[in-house]
C-alpha cells in the first residue's frame, strides 16, 4: 500500500541545480549557467562520498557565478 507520505514524494521533484541558479542569477544565460555547473562537477568526481556531491556542486557554481557577477 502507497501512502500519502509515499505519493507525495514521487510526483514532486526539487528543481535541478541550473534551473536553481539560473533564478537567481537572472542576468546571466541559462546556457552560462549550465556551463559553470558543468564545469564545477570534475572537482568532485573522486569524492569517497557521493551523496552531498550535487550540494557541493551546485555551492561551487553559486561561488563562480558571484564572482563572475562582481
């Protein structure tokens, strides 16, 4: 049996990191966005624990894109 505790968690889902970033970074393209995100996974690739690495992630890519934003 499917509780509503179960359901509720299946049909929402937490946005994506770029879509996160790019609402907050309006003035910059989502393509640039998605770019800095991309570019800020190597970093992580060898971490011995996966399950913050989307957090560390998406942090690392805020950081640049600040910096970027002055």
């Amino acid at each position: 049996m499917v509780s509503a505790l179960t359901y509720k968690r299946c049909w929402w889902r937490p946005p994506k990191p770029v879509d996160r970033l790019a609402r907050q970074f309006p003035d910059v393209p989502t393509e640039s966005v998605a770019a800095v995100v991309q570019d800020a996974q190597p970093a992580f690739e060898q971490a011995p624990i996966r399950d913050f690495v989307p957090l560390f992630v998406e942090r690392t890519a805020k950081q640049h894109l600040r910096q970027a934003a002055g």
